[in-house]
C-alpha cells in the first residue's frame, strides 16, 4: 500500500506560478508511473502531466510550456512547477501512482487563479 500526500496549491494571479508536491508513504516512484491529474467543478477529471520510472515525461497540451513534472533524487517525492497560470488552470489537483500492484490517489489539493 502507497499513501500519496499533495501539498502546495492555494491562491495565485494569472501569470504567477505554483509548484504542487506530491509525497509518498515509501520509496516508490522509480517502480512505476506517477502523473498529477484536475478536476475543474462539473468537469471530468483530466490528466495533466506524467513521468515514468525512465524519467521520460508526458503533458497535456493545455499545460505544454508551462507545467513541469520532476522528482526528487531520492524518488519519494514528485514535483509540478505550473508557471504562467492561467484561470482556466482552476481545479482540484490529483497526484496518482500506479505499478504492477495497484492504483493510488492523493486526496487533492485545491489551485485558484484569479483574473
């Protein structure tokens, strides 16, 4: 069993950046594939970014340019540096990891940028 913990949402303006964490109960995210998922109100929750045990990344379009996923060397923890927000970057964040053993969820963590 994984658990997940994302922190570092909150409140920015357009064009300011966030980096949301995402901290796991064990050293893991070398094993598999962990990606940050949103869900905006009344929309379908959506992959945003991913990196793979090769440390090869993958984003949404929407976010290309803008969001970057990273881990750290000890890979127990994963990063999202989001740069330029954007309000439509409103949403709950979800960090996922995801092995041959099973699939894990975070709790969330809540991004607001203003207009």
């Amino acid at each position: 069993q994984v658990q997940l913990v994302e922190s570092g949402g909150g409140l920015v303006q357009a064009g300011g950046s966030l980096r949301l964490s995402c901290a796991a109960s064990r050293r893991t995210f070398s094993l598999g594939t962990t990606g940050w998922y949103r869900q905006a109100p009344g929309k379908q929750r959506e992959l945003v970014a991913t990196i793979n045990s090769g440390d090869s990344t993958d984003y949404a379009d929407s976010v290309k340019g803008r969001f970057t996923i990273s881990e750290d060397n000890a890979k127990t923890t994963v990063y999202l540096q989001m740069n330029s927000l954007k309000p439509e970057d409103t949403a709950v964040y979800y960090c996922n990891f995801h092995d041959i053993f099973g699939t894990y969820w975070g709790q969330g963590t809540q991004v607001t940028v203003s207009s």
